[in-house]
C-alpha cells in the first residue's frame, strides 16, 4: 500500500540544497598562506594512501583523512555535529541507505553546481539515484557499489548437467533438482538478517520503497514487486528446496566451505566473503547474472555501496566538491580506490584497467571484472528514505518469524508488517497523511 506523507522532514531533503549552514568545520579546517585544508571523515582501506596521492598534485587544497567507524557510529557523530553547530568535516563517506537521513538532518550538502554536468555519466542510474534522491541535487558522489549477481558452484552444476539459470523460475527449478539429487545441499538461503540483500532483490524486480515529491514522501515497500519477490522466497521456503540458515553465521560459512551451500546471491565484494569463508572451494564456483524476472530486460539491484559528500558545515565547498570528484572519478583516484582499497568503484569505465586481473577465488576467469561491469550497467534505480534503519529493523523482525513458520503464506504478510511499522515511524516523527 502507498502512503503519502507530507510534513517538514521530506520537504528539508528537497530544500536542503538552499540551506546555507552556520557551523565550523573540524579543528584544522582553516587556511594558511592561501591553501584551503580540508578535512575528511572515511572508514575505507588505505584511503590515506589514496588521500596521499591528491595531496602530492594539489598543494593548495590539502586534505586531512580522520579515520571513523562504519555505519551507524559514523551517522551518530555526523548528526550530533549538525545539531551542535560544529564539528562537521569537510567531507564524509555515507552508506547510500544513510543518505536520506543525512540530508533531512541538514549533514549533507548540495553540491550540483560545483561538480560537473555530465558527472552521472560516469556511473549507473542506480548509483547515481542514490547520490541524488531522486532529485536535480547532487549530495554526492558514488564511491563504490556492490552490483548483486549468483554465485556458484560450477564443479556439482557440472556433474549434475545443470547450468546457472537464467530466470527465477529457472532458479526454483535449479534448486529443486540439486536438493533432490542431495538432501543436504542447498542452491541458497533466504537470510532475516540481511534486509540490504532483500532490497536488492526487491530492487531488480522494479520497486523502489521510497519516493520524495514535494514536501511529500511516499513509502511503497509492499507494492507489486516486492510482493512478487516475497512470495516467490516463501515458496522457495515452504517447499523447502532452500535453506533458511542466516548468511555469515558459523553454519552458514561452514557449509559454503564443504559444498552444503552450493549457491549464494551475492554481490561484486563476494569474491572476498568467498576467499575468507570458503577458501578450499577456490576456483570451483563461477559467476552469473542474477537470474531474471524478464530474460528480455536484464536488470540488477545493489547490496552495499558509499558516496563521498561535502557536509553543511564546510567552509570550502567548492573545493571539497573538487576533491570528491577527483578521489571517485579520476583515473588516478579510482585506480588507487582499486588496487589500495581493493573497492568495486563506482566509477566501472574509468576502474576498468585496474580491474584487469581475475580475483584471487576466481583465477580461471580473466574476464570477471569486465562481466560485473555490464552487469552493474543494469541497475535499476532505488530511493532510499529517511528512516531505512526503521524498516531495515522491521525487515529483520517480520522475517524472522516467517522463516520459522516456513510458509509462503508468511512472507506476504512479514511484508505487510514491515510497511506499516516504516509508515507509522515516518508519521510519528511529525508527518501526517
């Protein structure tokens, strides 16, 4: 069901842009003999290495990297220096699932006029949507992306004469005859902890669960096609030809180790969980698209990813503009993004010679890089709203229970469960129909 709801935290995401903040940036922020020094706030692997690069060819713009935890820590130091008035970085990464929320809280600033025009280019429409809300602001710009796909097992789809399916239908088919063949192997999981997953699937099959018109939000998570992409897991569940073990679980990493999970619906940084949680597997599994509502119309969604944004609170706006821009769409920024973070950057033309060699899991597939790129060609877009952490949270409690009960019958309703507990917070803080 759509819910419309109107109020002043939808319309300060739109109006944020023309917000102009009175806070400091952090301590170090100032000039000195007419160079800008900025600060920025990142969790990613070996960006100082990254950072080095911008300060050695940019004298008079020097940036300052100040290590921070990922995910919610870093949102509560960011909204706690909004409110203060002070505190707030130059720059900061944000999950895209963050944004929404930092955008209302007056964090993130519009930077549309200071980046260039064609800037979208350089990325999918999914990536992008999630730097712009939907909007003509820019409040961002994309980091690293996480395109889902399948993984899996090519030595037991091999002796079995099965091949990687190419739709859904296929999918239950596929996992009907591995599940037969062996009662103790499983194509996947459907996991209640991983609403980012979830999401992404919901994602591909066409649904958005957040849109901003206006002053107005509309909060959609059991519209047609996440309902198609609920029921179809239930019945997957309920026949019980998957498994209904939560991924990254001591069982769960087990079994992807000693082939009791003979599949995963993953993303482009699986090839690490898989090097980490399986490596006596290594080279056995391969990769696909993920398999497709509509094989004529090929689409993908997301399972992580992060922008680079310039806070309210900075002085050098401009600047900080040029530098994010620099670090996620330069050949010299994205590659090191590359090779010294080992990122999936967001960026995938310009990553494409760094993203030249197969990962370490799948040495005999030189061209696995260069699939994940046309791969995230299809992403479809996904708005995020202001209180994901809320229906993240629903996710995993409505879900939860469904699993246990293992009936299809079950997931309609988790879905049904998780929309109104996202709409009835929405309302509560200050919203009305």
């Amino acid at each position: 069901m759509r819910t419309f709801i109107k109020g002043a935290l939808a319309a300060t995401v739109v109006a944020a842009a023309l917000l102009t903040a009175g806070c400091s940036s952090d301590p170090g922020g100032g000039d000195s003999g007419g160079k800008v020094n900025l600060t920025f706030w990142s969790w990613s692997t070996n960006i100082d290495k990254t950072v080095a690069i911008w300060n050695k060819s940019h004298p008079n713009i020097q940036v300052r990297q100040i290590k921070i935890a990922q995910g919610d820590p870093s949102v509560t130091k960011l909204l706690a220096a909004a409110k203060a008035g002070s505190g707030l970085p130059d720059v900061t990464l944000a999950e895209y699932q963050t944004v929404p929320s930092l955008v209302s809280n007056n964090v993130l600033a519009d930077i549309s006029k200071y980046v260039p025009a064609d800037l979208k280019n350089e990325y999918s429409e999914g990536d992008w949507s999630g730097a712009t809300l939907g909007t003509d602001a820019v409040y961002g710009v994309p980091q690293d992306t996480g395109p889902m796909e399948f993984y899996y097992r090519k030595d037991i789809f091999d002796s079995l004469g099965l091949t990687a399916p190419k739709t859904w239908d296929e999918y239950a088919e596929v996992a009907k005859k591995i599940h037969d063949a062996n009662p103790a192997q499983f194509l996947g999981t459907f996991s209640s902890a991983d609403a980012g997953q979830f999401k992404g699937l919901a994602q591909q099959a066409g649904s958005s669960w957040w849109s901003v018109k206006g002053d107005s939000w509309s909060v959609n998570i059991d519209d047609a096609a996440t309902k198609k992409v609920a029921a179809f897991w239930g019945g997957l569940v309920e026949s019980g030809v998957i498994d209904n073990t939560p991924q990254y679980t001591p069982e769960w990493n087990n079994a992807l180790n000693t082939g009791g999970q003979v599949g995963w619906v993953g993303a482009a940084w699986s090839p690490g969980v898989l090097l980490g949680n399986a490596p006596d597997t290594s080279g056995k599994w391969a990769m696909a698209p993920l398999p497709q509502w509509d094989a004529a119309s090929p689409a993908t969604g997301t399972w992580g990813g992060s922008l680079n944004g310039v806070t309210t609170g900075s002085k050098h706006p401009k600047e900080a503009a040029e530098f994010v821009t620099w670090l996620d769409s330069s050949t010299e920024g994205v590659t090191s993004l590359v090779k010294d973070g080992g990122l999936y950057a967001a960026a995938t033309k310009v990553a494409a010679p760094a993203l030249s060699a197969a990962p370490a899991f799948f040495p005999d597939d030189p061209d696995f890089w260069k699939k994940i790129g046309d791969i995230n060609a299809t992403t479809k877009p996904f708005t995020y709203g202001p209180n994901v952490n809320v229906a993240y949270s629903a996710f995993n409690d409505a879900f939860g229970k469904a699993v246990e009960t293992k009936t299809a019958a079950a997931f309609t309703l988790a879905l049904e469960s998780m929309q109104k507990t996202t709409a009835d917070d929405l309302k509560s803080t200050g919203f009305t129909k």
